[in-house]
C-alpha cells in the first residue's frame, strides 16, 4: 500500500514586500521534482459555510466566496481541469485520511499565524493527491461580504489556497494570486495573473499546447541554485517564471503562451526561503542569494508545443545590494504605501510614490520596462514619509497584467517583479498563428536552370511583422539564395524531387509551414549513326556513329543489326565498331544511345556492300594455219567480263619469228609473215 505523505501551505499576512520571482509547482519532498496534482485532472470539493464571528457577512455570503475562489480557476481557458461542487459537508475539523476535499472555517487548530493552511496528502511515487482540506485561522479577521479596513478578504484567500490545493505553491511575483502574504481590505488576489494562469495551464495542459522557455543562470561559471528567472512579453507584461532547481542553475518556464518574451534574474529574498517554498525545494540544497539582480534582456521565442532553450547561460555577477526594496511604492494620493501598487486602466491623475526606504534615496531611478505604461519626468516631492511622485500614463485601452518596478542607484539594481499592476483594460486577442504558401509545385525543370521559389504569407492580426525562413526537407539541392526572404533561389545542380518547406513566423509566437516540389529531370541523349556507305564486299568497313547529351552526361553506346546478311561487329558498346563484309547486300545499323537514365532514340544508317570483282574471260579466237605472206588477222572480240565491266585488250607473241603486230591493244590485232 503507498504510503501517504502530509504537506501543509499557507498563506500569511502581508508583513515584507520581498523581490520577485514565478510560480512554483507543489511538489513531492523528493530529489526526483515529482510534481503533486489530481490524476486525470479532476477534483471535487466540498464546504462547511458555518464560520465564527471573525468571519463577516451571512453563510451565503461565505459560500459564494468558496464557490467563486474554485470558479476562478476553473474558468481558465485551455486546461484539462474539472471542478466539481460536491455540495456542503457537517464536518468542521480537517480529516486527511477521508478523501474528502473539505474547505472549513471552525478548526480549532492553531496555524502559527497564517491566514489559512491547505494541508494535502498524496502518493510519494507519482505525487498524486489523495486528499486536501483548507482550513482558516479562527483567530484572524475575514470579510465575505464587504471589504473592510483591518479584515482580509475571505475570497482571495480562499482564491490563493484552492491554487494550492490544485498543485501549486506560492511565487514571488508581487501580482500574481499565488504570492505568499496578502495585505487587508484588498481583493486584487482574487484576479489571476499570467503567471498563475501559465502554471494552471502547464499542470493540467489543454488541448492547445502552450510553450516552454529553459536555460541556466550561472555566476562565475558555476550553476546558481535558487536564482529567480522571470520573464516579460512584448509589452513588459510579467508572464511567468521559476526557480534554478539544482547546482547546475537549470531552470525552466513552462505554461508560456507563444510569443517574444525577455528573461531576468534575482536573487531569492525577501519572505520567500527554502522554509518557506514547500515542496523538494527544502531539500536540494542551500540557496545563492548573493549576485546582482540582472535585469530582463533578449528577445526569445517561444512556439507552440515545444521548449525554446536559451543558446548561452545567463551570467550574473557576484555582488550583494544596497538596495533591498519591500515596501517602497504606493500612490501618492494619500501617501498609501503597500507591496503592489493597482490601478485600473485608464486612471488619470495618479503618481506612483517611490519611498526612501531599504536603500532607496532621492536619487534613486525609477522605471517599468515595456509599452502601455510609462512614468514622467515631473516629479512631485514629498517629505512625510519622504518620498518622491512620478505621474503614471496609460490608457483606457492598456492591457491588464503585471509589471516590473526597475530600481538602480548607478549599477545597483532591484526589481520588484509584478510591483504595478494594471486592472481591467483590454486583454489583447489571442495570437493567430499566420498561414503560409510555399506555392506551387515545379516540375519539368533541367539542369543547370535557376529556380525561383516564390512563398507568400497571410497573418489575421495586425500589425505582426512576418519572417520567412526556407529549409530543404528532402534532397541535396546545392545552396539556397535568400533562404530567409519570401522569394529564394537556387541552381538546379542534380536531378530528383526535392522538397522545401517554408516556415512564417509572425513574432509573436505564432508560425506555420507550408511544402513545395521542385522536380528537377532528365534529358534523354540524341543518336546519330553516322553517313551512309558504299562498299564492296571483303573490305573492312567502320561505323561513324556519335551521341549528344544536353547534361553533359557521359554516354553509352548500343550497336544493332536491323537488316542484312548476319555480321559481327568488332565491339558493338562502342562509337566506332567494325566489320567486314562477305557478301554483297543492304545492310541497315541502329545506334541507341543512354546516359545511365534515359536512352535515346535508335538511328540508322545504312553500308550497302557490292559484289567482289571477276576476273574477264580471254578469247583468242581459233587456231589458223597460213602460208605465204598473207595477212594474218587475230581475233578476241570473244572475250568477256562476268562483271560487265569493260575489258581492255593486250596481244603479245609468245613464241615464233618476230612479226610486227598491228593493233596490239584492240580486240582485233594482225600481223604479215615474213
């Protein structure tokens, strides 16, 4: 059976205002930082209204103060999480062991001074919660109904303790539902901030993925334990953040919604310590609360569904402050001071009063980083307590959140994180990630050509600034011309399908990515089997055959007989083959040939091969017996070519007395005796 393990949280009265940092995930006291939450992101309640006579307003009262602290969770967007009122409940005193989630305002039990304790039990191996029960301090003063000068307000406290009973533990940024102490007469706690809603969101995702930012804070170049990282959007809105968790200094942020977002770093300080945070951050170690409070830089993004890690460390600097601010701003309106200063959009006539106190002098610089809010040069002094007025400007429109306080004495800095806090105003839409076109798909291309990709972009919100960014996804292609512009290029150096993928990024967070194929092919190769020949039979005859390749592609060759007699060629995988012919007739060749992809069409050339020549028939005619001196006549006109070719004629004596021969060269020669 799993051993149940007890945690307690609490909230306190306001008493510091201590620096800043984010929220923190209630975890298992375990070096494995095994987050506790409810598995399958569903918890149920039940509640007592019954409350003693520190409690002002009617149980109804009370009541709609429960109900409405649960609502305020449940009604963030894009979580997982269920909340169900299962009704009121007779118990009055907490039980661990009933697995019954109870809110109670009659326990007897002391809680050393804070305002309300959520005590949960839950499974060591998977920090799964078996039980919780929230339970006030009878011994402090509440309102439900009203609020009231000296009386906290029972539906922020309730707000803070049910964050805890849903896995979160408290933060150190000044605005945010989850810090640890409260003031009285104030409701502001009540309302979430970024901060909160990001560590809702990354304990019981949703179904739209939100991003992460991660990194390491190291000084000296040694990790940092216990430094606090926040982070602001684009507007200087406190967003969310963490604590370095180990002796690396890693920290992460996660429930950020996708967007540009700077990072700063302080040390832990003020109420907030390793007694004080709960969960395993009590036993990994001691602290580094020496190093200069750096403040927020960069410009990173983070997307969708993935952690955006910082490429370099954060480097802080060894260093103690002169500066320690806690209670140091108010309004001067009255002289009200208090840990965070709350206006609603749109207020006119307002001065933000910064207090000589805790370091703070009369040369002290004031700023809060970002848009929408902005402090003016006049300043307006005060003596009782001393202190100086800076005139607040922002309008009806600014958006609501948390920002940064910025205080410097030279290089001197500290930062009361979520120390202004805008109520009301217009909460910005969410970002609409942009729709890309890689365009249309290219096909028949050659080599050697220039290809131009041509991509385009459409964003619904305006004013975004769209970045294109070109990679191949498939293919070896060469080098890509403008990769980071909407219309690269490249030179088509290789054959295939290659496949490129454009992503647009609008800055703030969003992107998409669109595919194109570019098909790059092949130029089959051109055949000529040469000029024709005439030839006669016997002889050695060579073939003159060439090939051409648009590609420049090296070429095979392929020699065939078409028609005649049977022939071997010398080497018919070559340009140039011979043979010779033995018999006369037509014979016709085909020359194919291939550049390892493609073959080209057959040519043809044609050797017509004659006959061997004969050799002529001689005739000398009959033999003639002559006396006397008469003329005698040799007769050849009998001779003959089998060829038909004509003959030529030549009479020579071979034995006999020495005659003069007449016509010695004609078919018919003569000659007289003597």
């Amino acid at each position: 059976m799993n051993r149940a393990l007890l945690i307690a949280i609490l909230l306190l009265p306001a008493v510091l205002a201590p620096s800043t940092f984010a929220w923190v995930p209630s975890t298992v006291e375990s070096a494995t930082l095994l987050q506790t939450k409810w598995a399958g992101s569903a918890v149920s309640f039940r509640y007592n209204p019954n409350h003693g006579s520190n409690i002002t307003g009617s149980n109804t009262d009370v009541q709609n103060a429960v109900l409405n602290a649960f609502a305020h969770w449940q009604e963030v967007s894009n979580t997982s999480l269920t909340i169900t009122n299962a009704g009121t409940t007779a118990a009055t005193t907490r039980n661990s062991s009933d697995h019954v989630n109870s809110v109670l305002f009659q326990d007897p039990a002391s809680l050393g001074g804070a305002l309300a304790i959520t005590f949960t039990s839950f499974n060591p191996t998977n920090g799964n919660f078996a039980d919780a029960d929230i339970v006030f301090d009878m011994s402090l003063q509440f309102s439900a109904d009203i609020l009231t000068s000296g009386r906290f307000d029972l539906e922020s406290v309730l707000t803070h303790e049910v964050g805890h009973l849903l896995g979160l533990d408290h933060t150190d940024i000044l605005s945010a539902t989850m810090y640890q102490s409260t003031p009285s007469a104030a409701d502001a706690q009540r309302t979430l901030s970024a901060d909160d809603i990001a560590g809702l969101r990354a304990t019981y995702p949703g179904g739209t993925a939100t991003g992460a930012l991660s990194g390491r804070v190291t000084k000296g170049g040694v990790g940092v334990l216990g430094a606090a990282v926040f982070v602001l959007d684009s507007r200087g809105i406190v967003s969310g953040g963490g604590l370095t968790t180990d002796s690396q200094g890693n920290f992460a942020i996660r429930g950020l919604e996708p967007g540009t977002y700077s990072v700063g770093v302080e040390p832990l300080d003020g109420p907030m310590t390793q007694g004080n945070l709960g969960g395993f951050f009590r036993v990994i170690g001691t602290f580094d609360d020496v190093f200069i409070t750096k403040e927020p830089s960069g410009s990173f993004v983070v997307t969708a569904g993935s952690t955006t890690t910082l490429p370099t460390p954060i480097a802080v600097t060894a260093g103690t402050s002169g500066l320690n601010p806690t209670n140091v701003i108010g309004l001067a309106t009255g002289l009200t001071i208090g840990s965070v200063v709350t206006l609603d959009a749109g207020t006119s006539g307002a001065q933000l009063a910064l207090y000589e106190l805790d370091g703070v002098t009369s040369t002290t610089q004031i700023s809060i980083p970002g848009t929408q809010v902005s402090l003016g040069s006049v300043v307006t002094r005060h003596t009782s307590p001393a202190s100086r007025g800076f005139p607040i400007t922002f309008s009806p429109t600014t958006a609501p959140g948390g920002r940064c306080v910025v205080l410097k004495n030279g290089t001197d800095v500290a930062i009361l994180v979520g120390g202004f806090d805008v109520t009301g105003g217009q909460v910005a839409p969410p970002n609409t990630p942009p729709t890309a076109n890689a365009g249309t798909d290219q096909t028949d291309l050659v080599l050697g050509a220039t290809v131009n990709l041509a991509g385009s972009a459409t964003d619904p919100d305006v004013g975004n600034t769209l970045t294109y960014s070109w990679t191949p996804t498939l293919g070896a292609f060469g080098t890509l011309s403008g990769a980071d512009t909407r219309t690269p290029s490249f030179t088509a150096n290789a054959r295939g399908t290659f496949t490129f993928t454009l992503t647009v990024s609008d800055g703030a967070g969003g992107s998409g990515s669109d595919t194109v194929n570019v098909t790059v092919v092949n130029r089959a190769p051109t055949a000529s089997a040469g000029s024709p020949q005439t030839v006669t039979a016997g002889n050695l005859v060579t073939l003159t055959g060439s090939g051409s390749d648009l590609d420049n592609d090296s070429l095979t060759y392929s020699w065939s007989l078409a028609s005649g007699p049977p022939v071997s060629l010398s080497n018919a995988a070559v340009f140039n083959p011979t043979f010779t012919p033995l018999l006369a007739g037509t014979y016709v060749f085909d020359l194919i040939v291939s550049d390892g992809l493609a073959s080209s069409f057959a040519s043809s050339v044609t050797i017509t091969v004659n006959p061997a020549n004969q050799a002529p028939v001689a005739r000398a005619g009959s033999d003639q017996t002559q006396t006397g001196s008469a003329a005698v006549t040799l007769d050849g006109q009998s001779s003959s070519d089998p060829d038909g070719t004509p003959i030529t004629y030549l009479w020579e004596r071979l034995s006999g007395p020495v005659v003069s021969l007449t016509g010695a060269t004609s078919a018919l020669a003569s000659f007289t005796p003597s």
